[in-house]
C-alpha cells in the first residue's frame, strides 16, 4: 500500500507539502487517513510550522486548528522557530490570532533569541497587523531582549515603521532600554526619518526618554541623524531639546 507519511528529499510528508500549498482540503483529508503531523523536515519544521499558509483558504482556519490539537503547538525548528513564530514572520495576522487562541507561547526565543514580537515590522500594515501585534503584546513581553540586547520597539524603529513604534508606546514598550551596544529606539532616528511619516513617532521616543541618550560610543541620537544626512530630523531634534 502507499506510505501516507512518505518522505521527499528534504523530508517533506504529505502532510507538510499540503500545508506550505495552502490546501486545507488535503490537509484535513491526510489528517483523517492517518497522517502524521508530528514528524518534522530536514528543517526540523512540522506541517504546523507551515501552516499560516493555509489561513487565506476555504477551510484553512478548520485545518490549522487540527495541526495545532494534534502535535505540540510550540514545537521548534532547527533554529528554534515556533509555528507562532512563523506565522509573524509571515505577515498572517489572522493565522497568529488563531494560534494564540488555541495556547501558542509568545515568549519563546528561537537561537538568536527573537521572539515572535521581534518581527513586528512583518506584521504592521498587514490586515488585522496591529490586532495581531496588540495580542501578542498582552500574552508576551512588549519589552523582550533578543541576544544583542533588541526590544521588539527598537526593531520597529530600525526597520522604518513609525506606525510600528507607536503602536508599541501606547502597549508599553519601554523607549529607554539599551541593547547591548547601548542604542535607544531615538538612536536609529535616521533609519526612523526615512518614513515620510515618521515625525510623530521621533516625537513621541523623545518625550518619553533621554533625547540625549549616549550609546557606547557617547553617540547621541542628534549625532547618529547628523551622521544619516536628515536634516528634517536634526532639527527635530534639536527643537526637542
């Protein structure tokens, strides 16, 4: 008879082709006849790791249920990755809800230490993006340090998402913790300043922390934009105080 867990070369099952595809039929028919969702790839990923794939589709929030109920949602990759984290990465807001929903643990790191919320800039301007971001914020740690000493907000403002930035003010995030070179979110106010809509997000960083902060180089945020060019941010800045 055909093996229902047959392997290609990468390890892949049925099952988790069916999964990455984004056909929740086939994942729930596979289920049914005895697939199982707990054998993972060359990638040590489980069809659960690929399985916000399957959100988009007719059935798919019923098949990544299933994936969830029937193996360990928390389950790691081989670089420590959850299926929580995946669908972040991913940008599938509603996948990450759902997962969240049926117990998914937000406060796992993967082996750089970043958890889920490290990768808010997949998620902002996603539909339900900021929903998704204020779940994990609530369930997790809107403050969590990746292994160079990162806050999900300092990522925000590295990555050019003032939206992103604001958002994780108003849930808490804290904008004066240093990573482990010292930088402040305000520190990356050039990276910040190249967002035409980046002035509120400048202002509001400034006014809830040290707009003359130093990182280990005595640096200043007011150095760090001198140095980008930005000039609207200089003088920013400089009204700041």
């Amino acid at each position: 008879g055909i093996d229902i867990n047959a392997r290609d070369e990468d390890d892949h099952t049925p099952l988790c082709v069916a999964a990455q595809r984004g056909s929740a039929s086939a994942v729930l028919l596979l289920m049914r006849l005895g697939a199982d969702p707990k054998l993972p790839d060359s990638f040590g990923m489980l069809a659960l790791h690929y399985a916000a794939e399957l959100i988009d589709h007719p059935s798919g929030e019923e098949a990544l249920t299933a994936l969830a109920e029937a193996g360990d949602i928390n389950a790691k990759d081989r670089e420590g990755h959850t299926a929580l984290c995946m669908a972040v990465k991913d940008g599938k807001s509603l996948a990450v809800l759902l997962l969240l929903e049926l117990g998914a643990d937000p406060n796992l790191p993967c082996s750089k230490g970043h958890v889920p919320l490290h990768y808010v800039t997949k998620l902002i301007g996603c539909p339900a993006g900021e929903e998704a971001i204020t779940a994990l914020c609530k369930a997790g740690n809107a403050n969590a340090k990746n292994s160079k000493g990162c806050t999900p907000l300092c990522i925000a403002a590295w990555g050019r998402k003032p939206a992103a930035v604001l958002l994780l003010m108003r849930l808490g995030a804290n904008p004066s913790l240093p990573c482990n070179k010292g930088h402040v979110a305000l520190h990356h106010v050039a990276r910040l300043a190249e967002h035409p809509a980046s002035d509120e997000s400048i202002i509001a960083l400034a006014n809830a922390s040290d707009v003359n902060a130093k990182d280990e180089n005595g640096d200043t945020p007011l150095c760090r934009a001198a140095w980008g060019s930005k000039p609207a941010a200089i003088l920013l800045l400089l009204k700041l105080g």
